[in-house]
C-alpha cells in the first residue's frame, strides 16, 4: 500500500518551520497487549476495558518479534546516515520495542545509538476512558462514544484526556527543542502511532489542515522525514517492509 503526500497539502517552503536535524525517523511501538486486546473485544462484543495503566501494557509475543525485526531494519543503516540518537516514549511498549531493536541490531553487527526518554512523546491519555476498547465505551457511556463519533478522532478530547490536537501541541514543542539541542543529529522516535500523527501534521508546517481521516500508522512501522540541515521533508511513511518475507514488498509505503 502507498500513502502519497497530496502536492497541495503542502504548504509553501516559508511556512514549514526550520528544523536543524540532519533527519528523522519515527517508529510505532510492536503490537502490544492491549492491541491484541481491543481486537478481540471488537471481535467478541466484550465491554470489559483493559486492566492495569496504560503506560504498563507490554508488547505481545508477535510485538516483540516485531522489535527484532526493526533491529534487523536499523542494522542495515548506513552509519554514516543512519540514525544517532533515539529517543523514545516512557511507556513500556515503546522502551520495549527499543530494547529489542537494540539487542537485535547489536547482534547484526549495528550500531547502538545513545538513547533519551521524553514524557513528551507518551501515547494520547484517554482520561476516564483510560484502557476501554470502542466496545466499552459505547456501552458504558454511549452519549460520550456518539461524541466521539461526531466531533472526529483528531478533535475528540476523553473526559480528564487529550484530543490529538493536544498531542500535537507537546510533540509540537519537542521538535522544536530538539531541533535545537540536537543540531545535525539524525534521530529515531520509538513512541506511539498519535505521536507519529502528531509529528506528520507539525512537520508539515504552518496552515497545515488538520487529517479528515488519520493515516494509518502500522505496529513496528518506519515513517522517515530527510533533514537538510534547514527543514524536514516526509520521505516514506508508515513503512513494514522490513516486517514481511524477502521479495514481498506488501508493507513499503513512500510518502
């Protein structure tokens, strides 16, 4: 599948604000346990939310398969190119993910970038819907979930949560430091498919409208924005090319 960017959804060079990272990879967390969760529920009709917090939800068995393969993906970086730095959400899904890139690279002769973590790049908080699939929420609070449905998936805000506008504000303000705290560095975000989102539409600059729809952000995907020094520019988007058999190119998506 291929997720083109539209020419005319990008706007004119002076508004894309200046970025001075050399590039810019953003990784979804593997399939984690809740995921696995939510599909069953939407499956079954259960209306029973997830127990525990969210920032506890551990990969799958299948997730952390995925991270190994993202090791064997950031192994094959040229290190001249390659990513430098890493950093990545404090929930335990991503720092998983991570983990097991690393070790997976490592063992391929890779290279181990540095690693931070940013509360910044946390999944999207839920509030009071912490955890509960779409089938909990219609049961428990239908006036809420016909909200939800109305207002959009970018511009719903949970009770005590966040809309993805609000995502895009923090994410919004960690590139910008980044940007000046890492001039030149080429660096990779292991965080969530709403920070990932949220990156898209700040890096796409000023005027920018917000997504009818939310692209689709695959487990274990790689979405990449070149750097010049000056400005980041979506290259490929959402890609799991490395998640699939050699000569299967199902999962490669450019943007």
């Amino acid at each position: 599948m291929s997720l083109r960017t539209p020419p005319d959804a990008v706007p004119p060079a002076g508004l894309v604000p200046p970025c001075a990272l050399g590039g810019l990879w953003a990784v979804r967390h593997g399939q984690s346990t809740a995921n696995v969760a939510f599909a069953a529920a939407e499956a079954s009709g259960s209306t029973a939310p997830v127990p525990g917090r969210d920032r506890d939800v551990p990969l799958s068995e299948r997730g952390a398969a995925q991270a190994r393969a993202l090791g064997g993906w950031l192994a094959g970086q040229a290190p001249e190119t390659g990513p430098d730095l890493v950093v990545c959400s404090p929930y335990a899904r991503a720092l998983q993910t991570w983990e097991g890139m690393a070790a997976r690279a490592a063992e391929l002769g890779g290279p181990r970038p540095d690693m931070l973590v940013d509360e910044r790049l946390r999944d999207r908080e839920m509030g009071v819907f912490e955890l509960h699939p779409p089938t909990a929420l219609r049961a428990r609070a239908p006036e809420e979930a016909a909200r939800r449905e109305l207002l959009g998936e970018w511009h719903y805000r949970p009770p005590g949560g966040e809309a993805l506008t609000d995502v895009a504000v923090r994410v919004g303000q960690f590139v910008s430091d980044l940007g000046r705290a890492a001039p030149g560095r080429r660096v990779l975000v292991v965080a969530h498919d709403g920070v990932v989102i949220a990156l898209r539409h700040v890096l796409a600059g000023i005027g920018a409208a917000a997504p009818g729809e939310l692209p689709p952000v695959p487990n274990a995907s790689v979405s990449h924005w070149n750097g010049d020094g000056l400005r980041l520019r979506l290259a490929v988007w959402g890609d799991t090319a490395h998640l699939t058999p050699p000569g299967d190119t199902e999962g490669t998506t450019h943007a």
